[in-house]
C-alpha cells in the first residue's frame, strides 16, 4: 500500500515508496509546482515528461481511477465526489508561480486570480487578456447546448496540439522561473 494522508479533505497518495510529511509538500508555494485537472486531461505523461526534465512537483488532482507513474514527484490527489471538488482543491492550493493545466475556464480563471498561470490541453496560454471571451465563449456554447444545439464537443487531440502543449508548457515554466529567481534544475542557474 502507498504512504497517505489526509490534507483538507483530500487523500494524497504518492506514488512512490518514499514517505513526505505533509509541510515538505510546498503546497502554497515556494516553489513552482504544477497542478493538473487530471480527470479528462489528456497531456498528462506529457506533463510527467516535462516535469521530469525540469525537476518539478506535480499534483495530479482526480475523483476517479488516475494511474500515475512511480516517481517521488508526482503527487495523486483523491478528492471527494462533487461538481467541483478537484477545482476546488487546486483553486485553494495553487499560487503565484504555480501551473494548472486544464481544460477546465472557470478553473483556468480561478487559478489567474490567485496569480498562478493556466495552460489548456492544446497548448492555449489563459491570460488575464483572454479568459474573459473563453468564459463567454463556453457561457454561449453551454446556451447553444441547452436550446438543443450540437456542439460536437472538444475534437480529438491531434500531435500538433501535443507539440503545442509541450513548447508552451516549457515556455510558461522557462517565464516563471525568470520572474520568480527559481533555479534551474541544470547547474543552480536561473533559466
């Protein structure tokens, strides 16, 4: 069985043999952590890749059956059941520095406001420009919807949008670690 414990509700399990105690978890953040809305995130070994080379801590915020590779850096949230709770949980956690990454608006907006970064599954940057036309764009969609509308859903993930995603979610940590001084994992230096 995995180490766990109980932190606000959640229960965190890590995939891994090694056991931290709740305040090494840099939730609050010292450091740049990135958080993913895991339940239909569909970039999320690229995320493991890309947090692998970077030397970050990932936390991997699900209701369901998320499987995550065996590494000291990876962290599985449980939460509750509920319309919100994994939003809830990162919504609370995440700060300045840190990354979500989903698919997720009122999330993506959530996360700006507490001066942490957002980065969609495709690669889309949520800034402080544009998440007020993606929340009146989804507010249209999910109208269009209700009147009995077909809007087809998100379409596939295509390699370009995986290719996209990576650049970005390089490009947003590469920013990061710039404003916030954050070392590079490479030799100490600041990148």
């Amino acid at each position: 069985m995995l180490p766990a414990f109980q932190l606000a509700g959640a229960r965190v399990l890590f995939a891994s043999e090694t056991w931290l105690k709740a305040g090494e978890l840099g939730i609050g953040g010292a450091m740049l952590d990135i958080y993913i809305d895991a339940d239909a995130c569909p970039v999320r070994k690229e995320v493991f890749a890309v947090a692998e080379r970077h030397a970050l801590t990932v936390f991997v915020v699900t209701q369901g059956n998320i499987r995550v590779p065996i590494d000291r850096r990876l962290r599985l949230v449980l939460v509750a059941e509920g319309p919100d709770a994994a939003d809830d949980w990162i919504a609370e956690r995440i700060a300045p520095g840190d990354i979500c990454v989903t698919a997720d608006v009122p999330l993506a907006a959530r996360c700006l406001k507490r001066g942490a970064s957002a980065l969609g599954v495709t690669g889309r940057r949520f800034t402080l420009d544009n998440i007020g036309s993606a929340l009146a764009a989804r507010d249209i969609a999910a109208h269009v919807r209700e009147l009995g509308g077909q809007s087809g859903g998100p379409r596939p993930l295509t390699q370009k949008d995986r290719s996209r995603f990576l650049g970005e979610l390089d490009a947003v940590i590469t920013a990061i670690r710039r404003e916030h001084k954050y070392p590079s994992p490479h030799r100490g230096e600041v990148r």
